[in-house]
C-alpha cells in the first residue's frame, strides 16, 4: 500500500503535511467511519485542509514569480 511506502520514506516537503492529512482521510475509510455522519464531516474538513493548502501553496509560487 501507498502508506506503508510513504511511512518507511519520509517525505521533507510540504507535501508531508498533505500525506499527513490524506493518511488520515484512508484511515477512516479503511475503518468504515466515513459512513456516519461525524465521519463525513471529518473527510470533508480533511478536503477543505487539503484544498487550502494547495491554493496558499499556489499564491505563493505566483508571488515568486512575479
């Protein structure tokens, strides 16, 4: 699994945040707590967490290169 290759390789970049964010995400996939309903909040905060990053991490790039 993707996991177990990405836990024994560290990752040391700001991608490891997001890997953090998306282990957590499958955990509660694997562990079926995505069906009830506290479980579905969970994942979409943990989208929201995943998507916000990616737009600071975009602002960011732009502001260097401008």
């Amino acid at each position: 699994m993707i996991i177990a290759i990405f836990n024994s390789v560290k990752l040391n970049s700001s991608k490891y945040y997001q890997f953090i964010v998306f282990e957590k995400a499958v955990n509660l996939f694997k562990e079926n707590k995505h069906l009830s309903p506290e479980g579905k909040l969970e994942m979409m905060n943990l989208h929201k967490k995943i998507k916000k990053d990616n737009y600071y991490l975009a602002l960011k790039i732009l502001i260097i290169f401008i």
